[in-house]
C-alpha cells in the first residue's frame, strides 16, 4: 500500500495569494529540492518531522474537515513528493485544489487532471527565480515576495514568459512597511506598460497563526 511522508494536515484561512482569506484545508508535503536561506517551513524538509500516511488515512483526515471545499497542497514543495499525484487523483472530484509551488518542479501525470479544478501557485523563489516551462503554461497566478533584492526586469521576464491567463500578487516580505512601499512603486511602474498587480499582505503572519 502507498505511503506518503506527509509533515502536518489541518485547517486554516488561506493566508496569501488571491485566494486570500478561503478555509483551506492545508496538506503539508515531505521533502524540498530548494534550500532558501529565509524559508519558514524547513520543518517540511528536515527529514524528521514527518508521519507515512496511507491514501485512506490522508483522505479520512481531510474529511474530518467539515464542509470545507477547498484544499493546498503545500511543503516543502508538494510537487518534489512523488506522492502528490495520489492524493490529488482521490481528492478532485470533491475538493478544489491549489497547489503551491516553487514551480521548478512539473510532473507530466498532472496533465490528466482537469485545470478547471486546480489552481496553481507559483512563488518563483530567488536568485535564478527559474521556472519549469510547465508550469509557466498552467500557472493561474505568480506571486512575487518583494525583498530587498528582486528588481522589476526580473518580474518582467517571467510575466513575458507566462500564460496569458495568469494573475500577479506581490507580498511584501514579512510585511514590512518598506517592502510595501517598493511593491506600490513597481506595481505603479507595471501599470504604466498595462499589467495590473494584486499588492496584499500575508495574513497568516499579520495575525501569527499557522
Ligand atoms: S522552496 Fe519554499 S519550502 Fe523550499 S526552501 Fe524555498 S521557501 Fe522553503
């Protein structure tokens, strides 16, 4: 029987990104192929905080849940645990599910689903800000944090590669009053050439809940 490493599954408000604000369930996966230096979750990657769970288990968790009709599937990087695919095949024809990636990851079985039910996060992490070509094509929205570092050729280049369809949030990191105020610069700068930017906090960390 499969067994997934799964780090933690509960429920929450969507604390970033459009979907702001939803109860989600969130399902944390194992493992991460990235290593960044101001990565809050390096629990989901540390090769100890983790139960195998059976699909059955997974699925009777999520069900615990009442009445919730949205799911994240988070690390880590979901996409980095082989896993993902199982419980996205058991869990879509009831659930919404959004993915949140680091989107250097693709794997092909997940063109059997259908898109109209997965939303797809992309937070294209510094500094090669590299994403799959994959995931450039069913991405629904690119969410840029905004630090110190990250300069508007940077956003450009990927939104120029990117789906017609995608939506852009900036987050300011940490939510830092200065990082807000270079998001509203770029956004006003992006706006000058049409492209139209989504400026909101992470309300997970504005209220510290998980
Ligand atoms: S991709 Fe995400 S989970 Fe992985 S190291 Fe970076 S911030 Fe942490």
């Amino acid at each position: 029987m499969e067994q997934i490493k799964i780090v933690e599954i509960f429920q929450s408000i969507e604390g970033e990104g459009r979907n702001i604000g939803l109860p989600m369930i969130f399902i944390r996966l194992e493992g991460c192929n990235l290593r960044c230096l101001w990565c809050d979750t390096k629990y989901s990657y540390d090769n100890e905080n983790y139960t195998k769970m059976s699909l059955n288990e997974i699925i009777n968790k999520v069900n615990s849940f009442k009445n919730i009709k949205h799911i994240t599937l988070t690390g880590g990087e979901p996409l980095y645990n082989k896993g993902v695919i199982s419980i996205i095949n058991n869990l879509i024809d009831k659930y919404n599910i959004l993915i949140e990636t680091n989107g250097t990851i693709w794997n092909d079985e997940l063109e059997k689903f259908d898109f109209n039910k997965i939303y797809l996060v992309c937070s294209p992490k510094p500094k090669e800000y590299f994403i799959h070509k994959k995931i450039l094509e069913y991405c629904n929205e690119l969410k840029f944090v905004i630090d110190k570092d990250i300069i508007f050729d940077t956003i450009f280049s990927i939104i120029k590669k990117s789906s017609k369809k995608v939506k852009i949030t900036f987050q300011p990191e940490n939510n830092k009053v200065e990082f807000l105020k270079k998001a509203t610069l770029l956004q006003n700068k992006f706006l000058e050439i049409d492209i139209e930017i989504r400026v909101i906090p992470q309300i997970h960390k504005l209220f510290n809940i998980s």
